[in-house]
C-alpha cells in the first residue's frame, strides 16, 4: 500500500517540551504514528527539552519500534531525576554547582566552569544511554532528519543542533559534530530547575564565511519556541536559518496542559515558572494560528495538531476508552519516575488523540 | 482629415529638432492629401555593423509619412534609396517595418518622439542583424490582395511536394495542382493533387464535380527554389520574370495554366449540366460564358524562412486573371487542346498574343489565408484544451454547462463529437443558453448540433436526442466509441446510470461530471481515469468526506453541494411541471463551464503525461481527482482548490450481487489496526471493527470510507473476535453527522492473522443474524482480512504487497436494538457462548478469563505480554 505519491506525503513532527509528560505523550503519538506508517513518512523531527529527549531517543535509538518503546518506557519508569541528583551529588561536583539554580537568572555568574552544574550532570547521565553516545548526525533511520533546539541566553535565539547540522543564526553554523547529550541536555535545561549549559564553539558565519570562537550559554528550547515547530514552518528563507524543508505536512505533539486555573505562587521560583508557562501558552497560541493559516493558505496540504490539553469535546469523532484531559493535564513537567498509570495514562492520550486527528483530517498519511 | 494631429506630429518634430543639437533635422514637409510626408535627417553615426546586418551611414534620411489620424494611427516610414533592399523587415524595397503588432506596441501617448526612438532601436538592431528572421516580409502585400480578386483559403500541408531541401536550395521549379472548391469569392484549397489524379477525377464517370453543394475548381501550383525577395511584383511582367529566374519559364507557365484551363473548361461544363444553381455564376464577365473556367487564378509557392526552426517551409502566393487575362488563357488553351498540326501557327500567335498581354497586365494577387498545420500555430497550442485535439468526445447535457463544453470540444479539434440530452428549447433557456429563436421547440441536441457542425468544415457532431441513461448507458454498453465522456447534466440519476455502467464496462474512458451551485457561483468538477474504481457517483462521494472533514477551502462546497438539508426553494423558471433549475445569468454559467471544463482538461493533459508504455494509465497512482472553483463573489480566499485519491481496492462480494470498494483510507485503518494489535497484544490476536461507509442498492455498489478498531468491551483471541458496543452508535452518529449522511455503519471487519481469510464456524454462526448501530440499510457486510504467515506479517510490517486474503458478504440485519452481549452481535457471538478461555479486550488492557456461562474474570496482574506467552508458546 505504499503509493508512488509517499515521497510527496513527507512529514515534519514536532515534539514539544514539558518533561517526562512530554516524552511520553509523545511516545503515544510516536504508537500511532507508527501503527498507522506514518512514522517512515516523517522525515523531519524536531524536539525541545522533554521532546527533545524523546526525538533522541527515536532517531539515534534503535533501528526497531518496539524496542525504541522499551527503552523510553524504562525510562520514564525509572526517571532522571534521581540519576541526576545522585550524578551531581558527587563530591567535587556539588561544591561547584551549589547555586546552580539561582545562576541561570543572575547575569554575571555566566561564566562558570564546564563541568560543575547540574546540567552537566544531565549531560553526563544522557550520555550513558546508547542514543546520548552519539553525535548529531549519526541518525540511526535513512531519509530523518532531526533537530534539538535550545536557547541562547545572550542572543535570545535558538540554538539549533540538527542531523544535517547544527547553528545559532546571529553567530553562524557550529564546526562540530555536537553529542547529542549536549544537544538534549541544553534543549531540556529548563531554567526553573536546571543552570544553563555552557559549550563554546567555533562558528562560521553564512554571509562572509567569517569565522570565530564563542561561548554559548543555553537554556531550555522551550524559552524561544516550546512547541519545536518553528524549524519547520513553511516559509522560512534560507538567509536566515540553517533549517529549511519542504514539508506538507506537520504533525505536532503538544503536551501544554493549556490554560489552567492555579494558585498563585508566592515564592520567587514558582513565580518564575508560572510567568514562563504563561509566556509559552501565549507563544503557543500564536504558533498554532501560524499553522492554521498555513494550512487556510494551501501552503501545507496538512496537519495533525495533538495537544494535551485540548477540550475532549472538540475531538472529531468520540473514542469510546478515551483518557480524559482531566486525568492527565496536571501531570508534572519534571523527570521523576513515572507510575504504570500515569505512563499508561498520558501516553494513551497521546496515542488516541494522534489516532483519531490523523484519521480524521489527514487519512491519506499511511495509505 | 483633421489637421490637429498632423499639427501634433509637426510641433513635436520641430520641438525635438530644436532640442537634439543637430541630430534631427527637418529637411522639408511634402505636403499631400493623405497626410504630409516629413523628410528627416537623422545623425546616425555610432551604429554598430555586425555581420549579416544592413550598412547604414554616419547620416540618413527618412521619408516619415504621417497619417491624419495621428497619434491614434501610426506613423510610416521609408529610407530615400533601396540600399536596404532585400533584407528582413524592409518593404518595396523602402518601407521600414517598425512594429509587428501595432496595437500593443504603438502607445499614442509617447508621440513622435517614441516614433523616432523606434526608428533608432530598429537601426540598431537591422545593423546588428539581429532583427528577429520570420516570414512576415514575405505575406503579399495587402495593398496589392484585393477580397474583390478572391480569398484562398489553404488547408493541406505541401509538406515533402516542395522541391527544395530543408534549407531552401534546389534549382528545379516543380508544378502540383491545388483541387479546390470556391463558395463565391472564396476560394478553399482542399488537396494537394497532381495531373493524372485531377484529371481522373474530372472526366470520371461520376466526377468530383461538387464539394458541399460548391464547384470544385483546379489551380496550377508552381513551387520555385528561390525567394522573392522582400516584395512581390505589382506586374505580371515582372513576376514572369522572376519566374523565368528562378528556372520557371514563360512558356511553361503558359502550358501550366493552360492545362489546368482546359480542366475547369470541362469542370464547368459538367457543373452547369448537373446542378446551375450551385455551379454558381462565373468570377469574370465574359462573351462566350459556356466555355469559360470558372475563374483562372495560379498559387506559387517558395521557400520561406519560420520564426521557429530552420527548415524552409512554403510561402504561398496566388493571384487571379483578370476577364481579358483569362479570356487569353482560356483560348490559348483551346487552341493547344486541338491538333496542333493544324493549329501550330494559331497556337503560335495566341501564345505570342498571351506573352503580350503578360506584359502588360496587372497581378491581381488573391488574400491569401493559411490553414497550414505546417505553417499555423494553433492559438491554443500548449494549453491544457490541446488534449481534446483529435479525441472521441461524448458530452451528456447540451444546456448551460454542455452548450458550452461542446463548443470548446468542437474548436479545439475533437474528432468526433456526440451529444446528448433529451430537452427541448424552450423560450426561457435562450437568456442563457446559445440558442435561437428559431430553435424554440425544437430538440436541444438537434439545435446544438446544427450550430456547432457549422463551426468545422470537417466536423459533423452527432446529436443523440432522447434518454441518456437508457440510449447510452445502458449497463453493457460499449463505451469503447469514446475517448472522453463528459456528464454536464447535473442530473442524479445519471450519475448513477454512469456509475453502474462502469462496474461491468470493459473500456472504461476518461469521465468528467461537472455540476454548478444553486447560485451559479461555485462549481465542482470530477476526472475518473481509466484506473479508478468508480464514476462520478463515488467521486461526488469522495468529495462530501473531503469536504466534510473540514478541509480548507472546500467547507463552502460541503454547504452548497451537499447541504444538511435538501434545498426546498427549488426555482421554478415557467409554470407547470418544468424541472426546478437555479437563478443564473449566461456570464456566470459561461464562467463556470469554462473554469470547469479547463481544469478537467488541466488534470487529463497531466494525467497523460504519466502514461506508461503501453499507453495505459498507472495502476498505482492517482485516479480521482476533483477541483472546486469560484467565481469571485463566492471566493472564500480560495479560487480553486483540487484534491486527489488513489483508487480503492475493489472485490465482489461473496454472493455476487455487490461491489464492494474499500477505500485506501479503510485499508490504512485496518493496517494500523491489525498492527497496534500485533504491538500491544501479541500478533496472532485477532482484532477487528465497524466498517464506515455507504450500500446502494441501485447501484449494486458498496463503499467502505473508514474502518474502526475494537470497542473497548471486545474479546479478542487467537480464535474470536467479538466486536463490543461501547462508543459505537456515537462513533456511527459523529460519522453521519461529520459526512452529512454520506457515511454511516455497514458492517465488520476483523482478521484472521493465523489463516486464510475464510469465515470460522462461529463467524458463520455471527452472520445469520448481525446487529450494528443505526442509521444505514438492512444489510450488514462481512469482512474478514487474513492470510497468515509470511506475507500477512509483510503486509502488516511494512506494507509492501497487496492485503494477502479477504472474504466479502453481504448479510441480512436484525432489525433489533443494539444492547450488550445481544446475540447475534457482530460474529454471533453473545458472551453466553463464547467458548470459555482467556480474551484480550478492546481496550488495550491485560487479559481476562472467560469460563463457561459467560463468567468473565480478570487475570492477576502481570505483564499481559509475558502471561500472553505462557498461554500460547513464546511466538517469537
């Protein structure tokens, strides 16, 4: 049943941030896809923070479906959160990196050493799995590219480690093979929780091939653009970004819980990350219209939004053992282990909703 | 004449005098009462030569004839010497020709001073010789092609006749023969013939005296290896001349015209004997009529240069003889016709008396019009209509939209053209519809088709009065006859006519179905080639899921062609029983058949492009395709939008009575079905659930649109499926209201992922008596997808290769209502007797134990898929 046509039925996925209720409501959606075929349709993957993880996880993982889904269910299982605190528990470690925290949000402390943050110790524990070994362009699937995205804290662009290679608009392409552990660990350095990572590289700029050294500081992805569509987006011009493709279709896995009622937090870093997640929401809102016109405009042929938090009544057609919106929204954006349930929970929704969108306005996919 | 727009051009020369510094100067102003002719100095120094372009010195004059009607006409000019006699786009040896189209590229507005800027670009460019070669120099000269001496109009192709080599060179002249037929004055070159074959035709016993109720005439043709030159002569002298030149002597072309005299003599002869009238009166007053040609008129042909490509192709010239010249002729061949031992000396003395007056006389050069294909461009050449050219077209309808598509059938070069409609003309039609008062009453195919056969002299349509469904589509009919079918009749039935013709067709051609809005502002066209799996029925089908999911720029037509609810303020345009019809003006129509029609032909020109070998279309790519477009009051921000679809998977169903289409949509469904089955339960599990689409009984034909999975309180073993209820009758109700009815419940799938696709003993049992949800027909399909071992594992893994097994029937429905565990539930399976083990359910849970009496328990918690291989073995 593959048509002569599936060449032009190429796909970009986008696999937003949220920590571990991310990755796995973008596993479930990676079920679907792949139940469906569509995942070997994909030919453009692009991930922030918690999805960054998981499009690391697909695309230098390995080669088979099921065993992609055992690791990344281990994972979440088990969580990273504990690795992580007993990596930066370390002596040596923990002296450096005490204020890890407070230092992504107080300029003048950038410069710290390599090697001393809590970051560094997500780095390091990504990079004792299989697919955080590897560099950026060792994609383990023929024809997928994939793209991590973090943030430059002192341009305030993205900073883009891509299969066909990896830059930061105003400084130029990176002349490296970046690990992909750096490349996930920057993208999900989510700044409430984890310091910015630090990497210096050689750029070249695109206009004069120029090139010269400079020191990156990043953040989580999720602080430019939380949803990884961006690089994707049709209409970008090639003068300004290394990532440009052609792709008629996006699918885009959103685990934003959308707006929701809390209370207001009273101390500086629940502020902190309230105010961001406000941010993102708006962000968010003005990317999904952005996909919308895109598709009013013909200029995608079209798209599968799976969103999280989107109203259960809004589904086109109803799913008889749907997992609510309310069992699920206000799981955690952390990378603490996951129970059974919560993972069955959060990657079932991702699953029936990529399901039924597919079905419903893109049927062709998968034919 | 009006003197202010030569005023105009005079103050304008003279300001561009005063302000060039001595570039242009005005040497005099000749005055004359066609307008003043303005001798003008112009520094042309600083032109580049190059090779091939004409000399042109440090300062010439130029001879501007300026007409009364400047600016609005334009201006002409002449050099004062024939230098540049004999190069491109130089007239009577003088004459400057500056534009090739006037229209566009004279602007009233720039003046003298855009004039004489075109002189010097031309300069120019005739230095560099880089003046665009084409073959407009040698057209006769229109002053000299009078109507009043006749129109030739040129429909074959001298082709390989012509006696020069592709580049023009060759010595020899050649003589052919045009047989023509002349309506008039006008005069058709029919054919290409040479002496034996024109004299065969004339003196046989049933000669080809009459084409078309007109006489036949002959023309001697002479085709010479050399160009004119830049001009044709005003002279017969100087023609004679040339002729002799270029190898064609005087004598000869005496005999030549003589010979071909002496055959219209006779022709006449025999055209006054058989029919006076159409005979028709003679071009020339003459004293003795009855031995008189109709007329004697001669063609010659010469090489000529083409703006495209290189190989020389005729030029065709012809001129008439006046009634002396042919009155010379005509006796100088009747003198030759007798034995010219006896007349040798007459003979002689006539011929001197013809070479006499060839000295003399004036040409009277025929307007000639080319027909050539080797010399014409097609106006719409390369454009999506040049597919029709030379097709078998069928066009069902002759009102709004198939008046229309018929005429642009018939321009743009069908073969053969058929149409059909069973309606009359009726006074209202004609704000709308291209007929007459005249046609009123009459059959609108029999109107339609006496116009249209009136637009080709080679194209008679054929009109096909009367029932389209039973006169053309009956089921068995062969549509080999076609090439293309259009349905422009909006009409239901014939749709559906179409739609079953098709099921058994063996040739199945090209469709296009068309319909327009109720508004006459939106239309909607469908192509079915060859390799789709359905007519225009299924396409409309196809295009209410498409519209109904919501897609961008198709919700409006969702609205007008398939609305909630049937539009009940039907038009009535006359009082009685006239079919209902919709508010629209012939602009809009007109519009909207065109658009319609254009993008039909826009998706069959591409479509042919991808034809393999043998001619034939693909299998495995598109073979639906349908575009909506909008005039612009009804643009949505869309103009036209276009969809395609790749045929479905077709099968008979077991008893034979339907056909059934599963469309690649279903089969993707089914796929990752049977897949997330294999992923979360274990491969051998069978699964299943509700097909989504339509049964027509009229047609005999089942869609199969989509297909679900398993409801979440299904039992699904190696064995079983049981497909539950839960959520059903709101998925079948979410569908229906989605597609406007479109799609609804038909029936079950499941699989059968261990063996072939051959119902089980309780599927058996399941069909006697299956319940679905609502809301569809008293049938149930049944459908089981199998195969087992390698090739259903590479069908579900990856897709490759076709689905291994099915198995269709169609199954009566209870009528019952649709409750848990009703027997007769898909599979027939009540819970009471599913045979006791260990199930799966839908909802991707762990598995459950039944035991006899339908006690349903669950198992203790552990990985399913470990407990699942304990069961049955570790398959892998």
């Amino acid at each position: 049943m593959t048509s002569p046509t599936a060449s032009k039925l190429a796909v970009g996925l986008a696999l937003s941030g949220g920590g571990f209720r991310a990755t796995a409501f973008g596993l479930g959606a990676l079920r679907a896809l792949h139940d469906r075929g569509v995942l070997d349709q994909v030919r453009v993957v692009s991930g922030i923070s918690g999805g960054s993880l998981l499009t690391a996880m697909w695309a230098y993982g390995p080669k088979s479906f099921d065993e992609f889904d055992a690791s990344v269910t281990d994972l979440l299982r088990s969580g990273l959160q504990r690795e992580l605190i007993g990596r930066a528990l370390r002596p040596g470690r923990l002296a450096r990196g005490l204020s890890g925290t407070a230092g992504a949000v107080l300029p003048g402390r950038f410069h710290r050493t390599q090697a001393s943050t809590r970051t560094e110790a997500l780095v390091s524990a990504i990079r004792a799995h299989d697919f955080g070994s590897k560099t950026m362009t060792d994609v383990t699937h023929s024809g997928l590219e994939a793209i991590v995205s973090a943030t430059d804290l002192a341009s305030g662009n993205a900073v883009r480690f891509g299969s066909m290679g990896s830059a930061c608009s105003p400084y130029g392409v990176i002349d490296a093979d970046v690990p992909v552990a750096d490349a996930v660990a920057a993208s999900a350095a989510f700044p409430a929780i984890l310091p910015q990572l630090t990497r210096t590289y050689t750029f070249t700029q695109q206009n004069d091939q120029s090139q010269h050294t400079r020191t990156v500081l990043m953040t989580d992805g999720g602080v430019y653009d939380n949803l990884g569509l961006s690089p994707l987006l049709p209409g970008r011009s090639k003068k300004f970004t290394h990532h440009v493709y052609d792709l008629p279709y996006l699918i885009a896995v959103d685990a934003g819980a959308g707006r929701t009622t809390s209370q207001p937090p009273d101390f500086v870093f629940g502020r902190m990350k309230r105010t961001l997640e406000i941010a993102h929401t708006r962000a968010q809102d003005g990317t999904r219209a952005r996909i919308h016109e895109s598709r009013e405009a013909g200029v995608l042929k079209g798209h599968v939004y799976a969103y999280l938090g989107m109203q259960d009544r809004n589904l086109p057609v109803p799913v008889a053992d749907l997992v609510t919106r309310d069992r699920v929204y206000n799981y955690p954006t952390d990378f603490k282990a996951m129970s059974a349930e919560d993972l069955g929970a959060v990657a079932g929704r991702g699953e029936q909703l990529t399901r039924v969108l597919l079905s419903s306005y893109c049927p062709e996919l998968g034919t | 004449m009006t003197d202010s727009g030569v005023s105009l051009a005079r103050r304008q020369l003279r300001d561009l005098e005063a302000t060039s510094d001595g570039a242009i100067q005005i040497i005099n102003e000749v005055p004359s009462s066609a307008g003043p002719t303005f001798i003008v100095d112009l520094d042309t120094s600083g032109i580049a030569h190059e090779p091939g372009g004409i000399r042109i010195r440090d300062r010439e004059w130029f001879e501007i004839w300026v007409p009364p009607g400047f600016p609005f006409d334009v201006p002409s000019v002449r050099s004062n010497h024939r230098r540049w006699l004999r190069t491109p786009h130089v007239h009577y040896g003088r004459t400057l020709c500056l534009y090739a189209a006037t229209s566009v590229e004279w602007n009233p507005s720039d003046g003298m001073r855009g004039y004489l800027h075109r002189l010097t670009e031309w300069l120019e460019h005739a230095a560099a010789g880089t003046l665009d070669p084409d073959d407009a120099p040698l057209h006769p000269p229109v002053v000299y092609a009078d109507l009043q001496n006749g129109r030739l109009i040129v429909h074959p192709d001298l082709g390989d006749r012509a006696p020069w080599a592709p580049d023009g060179s060759g010595t020899d002249p050649k003589t052919t023969y045009a047989w023509c037929v002349a309506n008039g004055k006008r005069v058709d070159v029919l054919e290409w013939v040479d002496l034996e074959t024109a004299k065969d035709r004339v003196w046989d016993k049933d000669p080809a005296l009459f084409h078309d109720g007109h006489p036949s005439v002959l023309m001697p043709a002479v085709m010479i290896c050399d160009e004119f030159g830049f001009e044709f002569p005003r002279k017969a002298k100087e023609l004679s001349e040339g002729l002799t030149e270029s190898g064609y002597g005087k004598d000869q072309l005496l005999a030549d015209i003589a010979t071909a005299t002496v055959i219209n003599v006779e022709l006449r002869k025999k055209q006054l004997t058989a029919d006076a009238t159409a005979a028709g009166p003679l071009w020339d007053d003459v004293d003795d009529p009855e031995n008189h040609p109709l007329l004697t008129a001669m063609v010659v042909a010469t090489p000529s240069r083409r703006p495209d490509g290189t190989k020389r192709l005729a030029h065709i010239a012809a001129w008439k003889f006046d009634a002396l010249g042919s009155r010379i002729t005509t006796l100088f061949s009747d003198v030759r016709e007798r034995d010219e031992k006896f007349f040798g000396d007459l003979t002689e003395s006539v011929g001197e008396l013809a070479f006499d007056w060839f000295d003399w006389a004036k040409l009277q050069w025929m307007r000639v019009m080319e027909n050539r294909p080797e010399v014409t461009r097609r106006r719409d050449a390369g454009t999506p209509a040049s597919w029709l050219a030379d097709k078998r077209v069928l066009v069902l309808g002759a009102g709004a939209l198939g008046g229309p598509i018929a005429e642009a059938c018939v321009r743009a070069g069908v073969r053969e053209l058929t149409v059909a409609d069973h309606g009359i003309v009726n006074p209202g039609i004609l704000v709308r519809q291209y007929f007459t008062d005249d046609d009123i009453g009459q059959a609108k195919v029999t109107a339609l088709a006496r116009r249209l056969s009136a637009i080709r002299s080679d194209l008679d349509v054929i009109p096909v009065p009367g029932n389209v469904r039973t006169e053309l589509f009956a089921p068995g009919q062969n549509l080999a006859a076609y090439d293309l079918v259009i349905d422009a009749t909006a009409d239901a039935s014939v749709r559906a006519a179409i739609e079953l013709a098709r099921v058994s067709a063996t040739h199945r051609p090209p469709l296009v179905t068309m319909v327009i809005g109720h508004e006459a502002d939106r239309g909607l066209v469908a192509v079915n080639l060859p390799t789709s799996s359905g007519a225009g029925l299924d396409a409309f089908r196809k295009v209410a899921l498409h519209a109904g999911s919501g897609a961008p720029g198709w919700r409006d037509i969702m609205d007008e062609f398939f609305p909630k609810t049937a539009r009940t303020e039907l038009f009535f345009p006359e009082p009685g029983c006239s079919d209902p019809t919709f508010v629209g003006s012939l602009a809009q129509t007109t519009a909207l058949a065109g658009m319609l029609l254009h993008e039909a032909l826009t998706t069959l020109r591409t479509a042919e492009a991808t034809k393999n070998q043998a001619g034939t279309y693909p299998t495995d790519g598109p073979s639906l395709f349908a575009s909506a477009v909008r005039l612009g009051n009804a643009s949505t921000g869309h103009g036209t939008v276009r969809e395609q679809w790749h045929p479905d998977l077709v099968r008979s169903d077991l008893t034979g009575a339907y056909e059934v289409r599963i469309s690649q949509e279903a089969l993707a469904e089914i796929r990752a079905e049977v897949r997330r089955g294999s992923r979360i339960r274990d491969p051998r599990i069978e699964t299943g659930g509700m097909l989504l689409g339509a049964f027509d009984d009229a047609t005999g034909i089942v869609n199969i649109d989509r297909a679900s999975g398993p409801p979440p309180d299904s039992y699904l073993s190696e064995v079983h499926f049981q497909h539950g209820i839960k959520g059903t009758q709101e998925r079948v109700d979410a569908e229906l209201r989605r597609s406007r009815s479109t799609t609804g419940f038909v029936g079950f799938w499941h699989s059968h992922p261990n063996s072939q696709a051959t119902p089980s003993k309780t599927d058996e049992q399941g069909m006697a008596l299956v319940v679905g949800p609502d809301g569809s027909s008293q049938r149930a399909l049944m459908m089981i997808v199998g195969g087992g071992g390698q090739p259903w594992a590479d069908w579900r893994d990856t897709g490759n290769g076709p689905l291994p097994s099915t198995y269709l029937r169609v199954v009566p429905r209870s009528a019952g209502p649709v409750v848990a565990g009703h027997r007769g539930y898909v599979g027939g399976l009540d819970l009471q007797l599913l045979p006791p083990g260990t199930y799966f359910r839908g909802d991707g849970g762990p598995p459950v134990q039944v035991l006899a009496g339908g006690v349903v328990r669950a198992q203790p918690a552990t990985s399913h898929r470990s407990l699942w291989a304990r069961f049955f073995g570790d398959h892998e």
